[in-house]
C-alpha cells in the first residue's frame, strides 16, 4: 500500500510512501490500528534509501541496544539509535536489529510540525515503516509534542474504575495484571501505556508490543507504584515524593530542559487530580480484595 494511516491511543498518524517509495505493510501487531482517517496528527513521508545529516548536527542522545533474558545478557550493540539536533530539526538515526536483514533508518522531524520524513536504506520492495524501534519512538515524540506521559505500567480496568500499576522491569506489573485478569477484569495492557488528559479527566491506551494487541482504553482513577513484599500494604503518596516516583517509571529523553519541564508539569497536573500510593504486595488474589475494600472506603 502507499498510504497506511493508524490510530494509536488516539494518535492519528498517516504514513505516505514517496513517489517510487516502498510499500508500506504493517506488522501484525499494528493491523487492528489500521484506520481509514484521512486527517492526522503527523504525517510521516517514507522515502528509500539514506540521508546525510547536516555536518554540524549535534549528538544529543545515544541509546545502545541490549537483549537479555532473565538477567542475563544474550546481546549488545553499541550503535542502536541516536537523536541528532540541527537548528529545529531532530533526526533519529537507527537500525532494525530485529529484522533478518539489518537495515538502517533516519527519522528527520520537529515536534512542532506534524510534517516528517523517513528514510530507510534499501526500502525498494515493502517496509513496515513501524519497524522496531521507531514504533516507540514515534510515539513517545507524540506525547512530547502534546503533553501525555509515556509510562511502564499495567493498566486494567474492573467494574469501569481503571487502575494502573508503575514499576520497573521485575516489580510486578504483568503479575497484577494477570491477578486482575482472573478476577474479571478488562486488562489494558501489561508493560507500557500512554496516558492522556481529555475534559472529563485522564485516560489510559496501550500501545501495541504483542502480535495479539488490540486497542484499549480506559478511565483512569489511581495509579499504585509498586514492588513485592512480605505483606500487602498500601501506602498513600503525596506531592513531590508521588511526582517523582511516577517519573521515574515515565520513559523519556532527558537532553532537553523544556522536554524535562513538560512532563514534569504533565505528572504534577496528573497527581494533583488522580490519587498516588504505594503498593507493597504478594502475589496471590487478597491483594485484589485490598485494593477493592479500599477503594470503597
């Protein structure tokens, strides 16, 4: 296809191949994102090949890329991607480390202008312009460019309230997730969600990582910071201390002060109206039933 439009916790992003560009054929885990909206919130044109950047561009992040399983690390690649500043233009420069073929990529946007250009080296056939890593990446520039907050987190909703949980890799998150799912509830996703400020309050999306996602929402009405324990406790967070334990959960790239500024005052607006604890928990169905007595309070 020469046009492949998507909507994504709300994002309407259309991708245009270019005249002889590739053709666009999403992965399977973005086919139930397919729209048919002809307006956007960004328009990326695919081109084949590379670009040169500006040669007084600036490196202003570099992330490597490393595979592990269960702690151990299977694979490391110093060069995975890196943003580059020329003026008010940004560029990722990147690689598909998981595809049978290594390609390279360059993303040239501005967060704001919702015109931007994609070029993929040896692009002349089909391309999934969703490739890992520009999928994240793409999105996390949209919740920049519109205030939301990217998060590692579970999310569910049970009876029409929507929890979510926030933690690092190992603290919990699929666990609750699952522990919600036996007990009936509608699991948003288990691993990373967006979050966004509509008029009548917060809402949460998940954003597609498995090859069986389907595109969910909810109402949001607490978020738990959590981690195991020898007993299932929850801890009430307030103020500065809710604010930075949410942010450290928040994925973001810290080389820019107003990039920094703005989520700091995206989390504050959203601790300010939507309950912080801390949940402290064993793995079993009674931290449900603590959870739900004390919503009830």
């Amino acid at each position: 296809m020469q046009n492949l439009n998507l909507n994504i916790a709300g994002y309407r992003i259309c991708f245009l191949s270019a005249e002889k560009g590739p053709d666009l054929i999403p992965s399977e885990r973005f086919r139930r994102n397919i729209c048919s909206t002809c307006e956007s919130d960004v328009q990326v044109t695919v081109h084949n090949g590379l670009i040169k950047l500006p040669g007084t561009a600036l490196r202003v992040f570099h992330a490597p890329f490393v595979e592990e399983i269960n702690g151990v690390q299977l694979r490391h690649k110093a060069n995975f991607w890196s943003i580059w500043k020329y003026r008010k233009d940004l560029y990722i420069l990147t690689v598909f480390p998981l595809m049978d073929t290594e390609k390279n990529a360059v993303l040239k946007f501005s967060p704001d202008n919702k015109n931007w250009d994609l070029w993929i080296e040896g692009s002349n056939k089909e391309i999934d312009p969703f490739e890992y890593p520009l999928d994240g990446l793409i999105l996390y520039y949209l919740t920049v460019m519109h205030g939301d907050i990217m998060i590692h987190a579970s999310g569910v909703n049970h009876s029409g309230f929507g929890y979510i949980f926030s933690g690092v890799s190992g603290k919990g998150k699929s666990t609750m997730a699952s522990l919600w799912e036996e007990k009936g509830a509608k699991v948003i996703h288990d691993d990373r969600l967006i979050i966004r400020k509509k008029k009548n309050g917060y809402m949460m999306y998940n954003t597609p990582v498995y090859n069986n996602d389907t595109p969910a929402e909810s109402v949001l009405n607490r978020i738990f910071i959590i981690e195991h324990g020898p007993e299932n406790r929850i801890t009430p967070l307030r103020g500065a201390l809710a604010i930075s334990m949410i942010m450290s959960n928040c994925i973001q790239h810290n080389w820019d002060h107003d990039i920094v500024e703005g989520l700091l005052e995206s989390v504050t607006d959203m601790c300010n109206s939507i309950p912080v604890a801390k949940l402290s928990f064993k793995p079993d169905k009674r931290v449900i039933t603590l959870i739900i007595k004390d919503e009830q309070r």
